[in-house]
C-alpha cells in the first residue's frame, strides 16, 4: 500500500515497485535462513556443522538489510537503484 502523495518526501521519490522488489527478496531470504538454521536445529539433532548455521544467518541477515532498505528507500536513491537488481539477481 503506498503512502498518500503528502506523505512523500519531496523529491525523494522511489519507484514502488523497486520497494517492493526489494521488501519481497528480504522477506524470501529472511525465510530461507531461517529454514536453514531450524533444519539444522530440528532435522539435524543440533547438527554440529558451522558452515549451515554461518550460510543461514547470514542469508536471514541479507534478508533483513534488504527488507530494512526497502523502508528507507526514499532517502538513499542510489542506494536502492543499486541494490534492486541485486535482489532480482537473488530471487532469479
């Protein structure tokens, strides 16, 4: 849902589709690494390999930094502009 035009900041807008690229690659990696560490956690009896609980988090980690910039899209443009087709990249 977008935010009414008085709401915007001036000159800072963002394409809303590029925000909502970027809030559905966090949520899916954000899911992802968490399914990660709790396949490890449950299917694995506390499994013992670091490499599945370093690859979750920092999956779920991506995932947050994504969806946390899909909120702030509007103050950091390029930032966003850059980050979109990465998180097109990832999803595809």
């Amino acid at each position: 849902m977008a935010a009414p035009p008085e709401m915007r900041y001036p000159g800072r807008a963002i394409d809303d589709r590029r925000r909502g690229v970027l809030l559905d690659s966090g949520r899916a990696l954000m899911l992802l690494g968490a399914l990660v560490l709790i396949t490890c956690r449950r299917l694995l009896a506390g499994c013992d390999n670091a490499e599945h609980v370093l690859a979750g988090f920092a999956l779920w980690l991506l995932g947050v930094g994504l969806a946390t910039l899909s909120l702030v899209a509007g103050h950091f443009p390029r930032l966003a502009a850059a980050a979109a087709p990465l998180a097109t990249a990832l999803r595809g």
